[in-house]
C-alpha cells in the first residue's frame, strides 16, 4: 500500500450522467470504497457541494455535481449494503449527504474513529494518517479554496484525488491494527452512532431553535418567550433565502432583543445590534416582540436548567469521572469511553428527563451500556 502512494493520483472528471452510471457499477462490484467531498459554508445556511471523490482501489472518479442531472447512481451507491464506504471525520459530509441525496452512506466506517480506538488521538487529522501509514506528506493548502468556481484548477483536483486515495489504504492499515484488539465492534457502532445522530440533526424541531443560543439559561421565561419566536423567525429566514444564522442576525444581538425588548430601533442601537442588522431586520424584530407580548404567561418556555448549577453537580461529576476512569478497558483513553460531555449527558438524562427512553444517553447505548449502567447505579447512590 506504501508503495502505491509513492506516485501522484490519476484521477477521471465526471461531468456526465452517462460517466456517473459507469464509474458507480464499477464502484458496486467492490466490497470497500472510499468516498470524500468538497463544499463551501460560509455565507449560507445549506452547504454547497462541489465535488465528490471516489476511490474504489482502482479508479478515482472526481464528480461534478454542477454538471450532472441524474445522481440515482451514486444514491444506489451510498445505499447500497454490500459496499462499505470508508470516509474520514465524516460529520460534515454525512449532512451533506442527507441534505443533497436524502440518502446516509451505508455501512460506513470513519477512519478517525477506528484511529481514536488505536490510541492515535481523538481528532488525528488525514494528513497525520498518511504520514504515520504511508510515510507520505499530503499538501492540504487546497482545503479552503472555492469549490464552487468552475473551472477547478489542477491543484484543486490533485488534493480532492489525494483525500481518497490515500484514505483507501490508510483504512486498510488501520483495519490491520485494529483486528488484533477487541474494538471493532466497537468502532462499528460508534460509525452507526454517527449516522444516527445526522439524522437527528437534521430533524431538528425549529421551536426549539433558541435553545441553540449562547446564554440562554441566563433569560427568565417572559425573555425566553420572546427569544423563542425571535429565533424560530431567524431560522426560517436563513432556511427559506439559504443564508447563515449570523447573516439574518447574529446570535447575540437576538438576545439581547429578547433581553432588553427595545421599543423602537434607536434602543436596538444602544444595546449593540449593528447598523446594518437594525435597518435590515430591525423592523420586523419589533414586530415580533409585539407578538411576544400578545403570549399567556401559562404559555412561556420554563427556565432554562444548567446541571452545572446543581448542588450535586460537583460531586456528582467527580465521582462518575473517577469511577470512569476506573472502568476504562484497558487500550483505551477515558475520553473514547466517558468525554465530560458524556458524563453530564447521563447526569441530565437521570435528572431532569426522568430518565426517557426516548433521549438515551450514549453511555447507555451500544458497547457502553454495561459500563454506563454502572456509572447509573452509581450516580443514583449519590442522589440517595
């Protein structure tokens, strides 16, 4: 596999539907492929694609997804059971995925994930793998370039080629490592765990788009109220003109609406909203305080909970974090098996959701369950 990377990638463009039907039957007859993309977020709420790459061991397809009509090809192909589709710090694509095709990538694997369970950190990069793997340095100054300018440039088709092609036989080296330790199982699910919680991400109710604010927990429930129909606004308005959250209004100045209820839009200038932000949107903000004035109080969102505010946080905590610890398989980190984050999941679960099977922790799902019931049983012991 060292031997293969030693030569820069050849690679096809795929312009045409006809291309994509051959390059994806070429794909299906293989058992692992590795899938890649490049798009741009800045200015806007969706993602933009711009490419797709392909590496199936032999052929390296870049697809162009402004010139193609007809995706019903690769779609067979994300969905198809019988091919595992290796991608790397996948998030961001999988969403991708969804928003574009309505279609997750499955099986999938994630390269930084088998890498987290082989001790090589929790968010080792592309560029360390080939490194480490192929004893190859991978030039990523393409990265931020603009993916949706066409044409693309050389260099920009190089690096997009190279992401694929070295990622098939870094999985394939990762694999080797990982079939002498008890985790691939493991890994597996904490791949399905991913997916998954794509999913949810993108069904996100809008109602509840406030609590996505920074400082939320800080407002009362009249505050709340208002923030409450200010962000739900703010959010159809980015979905509906495909523009980024902060390009409607920035976070922070929607809480201070919501905080300060100014009267007029010489008051939403004294609180700090920008110039721009009041002449644009100003009006309409005012419109709608007026309608959060028009809600029952029996109506008003309840106060926002911190755990963190909880008398028998800090304890609590402590506790679950030490007997974690104590718990950690052995290869392992504690942060692959209980990240804090994790910890006040499972706090939060018993606390305030009453337990609902219907917002399982990951501590209780998959290869954790055992380890997390433990640390349950425990967090119920403190309660006691």
């Amino acid at each position: 596999m060292i031997k293969q990377c030693e030569n820069q990638p050849h690679f096809s463009l795929i312009t045409t539907n006809q291309s994509l039907v051959e390059i994806c039957q070429l794909a299906r007859q293989k058992s692992v492929v590795a899938l890649d993309t490049e798009f741009m977020r800045v200015s806007t709420y969706f993602p933009k694609l711009g490419l797709i790459q392909i590496y199936d061991g032999e052929h390296i397809s870049l697809i162009d997804p402004l010139a193609i009509t007809d995706f019903s090809p690769f779609i067979a192909l994300l969905a198809d059971s019988n091919v595992l589709k290796i991608l790397h710090s996948c998030s961001e694509d999988l969403l991708v995925f969804l928003q574009e095709f309505e279609q997750l990538p499955q099986p999938m694997i994630d390269t930084q994930i088998m890498a987290r369970f082989l001790g090589l950190g929790n968010s080792v990069g592309l560029a360390k793998l080939a490194l480490k793997y192929l004893n190859t340095e991978v030039d990523k100054g393409a990265t931020r370039t603009n993916w949706m300018k066409r044409p693309l440039s050389d260099t920009q088709l190089q690096y997009a080629a190279g992401d694929v092609y070295y990622l098939l036989p870094i999985y394939h080296c990762l694999q080797q490592e990982l079939s002498t330790t008890p985790w691939q199982n493991a890994v597996q699910l904490d791949c399905d765990l991913a997916l998954m919680k794509t999913k949810k991400l993108q069904d996100r109710d809008i109602e509840k788009a406030y609590l996505e604010i920074p400082n939320v927990w800080k407002l009362n429930p009249l505050e709340l109220t208002r923030l409450k129909i200010l962000a739900k606004w703010r959010q159809e308005v980015a979905m509906m003109r495909d523009l980024a959250l902060s390009y409607v209004v920035k976070s922070e100045s929607l809480w201070k609406v919501a905080k300060y209820n100014p009267r007029n839009t010489s008051e939403m200038l004294e609180i700090g909203l920008s110039n721009n932000e009041v002449r644009v949107r100003g009006k309409k903000m005012l419109q709608l305080l007026a309608q959060a004035r028009r809600v029952s109080p029996y109506d008003y969102p309840k106060r926002i909970v911190r755990i963190a505010d909880d008398p028998r946080y800090k304890k609590a905590i402590r506790l679950l974090q030490e007997k974690a610890y104590e718990l950690t398989p052995q290869g392992l980190t504690l942060e692959i098996l209980a990240s804090k984050r994790s910890l006040e999941d499972l706090i939060k679960w018993a606390w305030l959701y009453h337990e609902s099977q219907d917002k399982l922790p990951d501590l209780l799902v998959g290869w954790r369950r055992e380890i997390g019931l433990q640390l349950l049983a425990l967090l119920k012991s403190i309660e006691a």
